[in-house]
C-alpha cells in the first residue's frame, strides 16, 4: 500500500505484522480443533499457544532461501515452538491458511 494515501487504521489492518498475526491466529484455531478431537495431544497445543511466536524480519530472511511465505513463517514458528511444532500446518494447505486470513482481514477492514 502506498503510505502516502493510506489512512493508519488501514495500513495497520494491511501490515505485514498483522497479515502474519492472522495466519498465527489460524493456524492455532485448526491446532485447537485437533486438540479437541484427539488429533494432536492436548499438551503439544498448550506449547505451541505458549511458544508460538514470529517476527517479520524473520520470515522475510527464511523467505529468501525458501522462496515461499507459508513455509518461511512455519519455519520461524518452529524456530520457537520447538517439537510441537510438527503438529502446527497439520492437515492445511497453504491457501487454507492465506485464505482464511485474507477473510480476516477484510473484515477487520470493513469494520
């Protein structure tokens, strides 16, 4: 987005900080559900809640050699999580994850 025309609620909504912030936030839903259903254990859940972090200066370096975002912020989660992190992703497609956020964010938009 050009910053110049960009109203700062709109540029937070659109920031790299916040697009990432959505997947996280749909990537632990799904872990939630999976927890909830017996797919993964419920302790592996509470770490991966504990632990989960990212920052953006991360998954842009990961990027660069892996030439894909999803795999480059599942990388940095991993980074953090530690083992549970073989449950996060599980069962998703990286146009789960970006979908489902876009939807997010264009919400978060409108509002």
């Amino acid at each position: 987005m050009n910053e110049r025309y960009t109203l700062p609620e709109m540029g937070a909504v659109w920031s790299l900080q916040n697009k990432f912030q959505k997947w996280l936030d749909v990537e632990i839903a799904v872990c939630e559900v999976h927890a909830e259903d017996g797919t993964i254990p419920t302790d592996a859940l509470g770490e991966i809640k504990s632990k989960a972090a990212f920052t953006v200066e991360r998954i842009n370096e990961i990027e660069k050699t892996t030439d894909h975002d999803v795999i480059a912020f599942t990388t940095n989660l991993a980074e953090n999580i530690g083992p549970a992190s073989r449950f996060v992703h599980y069962g998703l497609t990286s146009s789960d994850v970006v979908d489902t956020a876009n939807a997010l964010l264009l919400r978060d938009a409108c509002d």
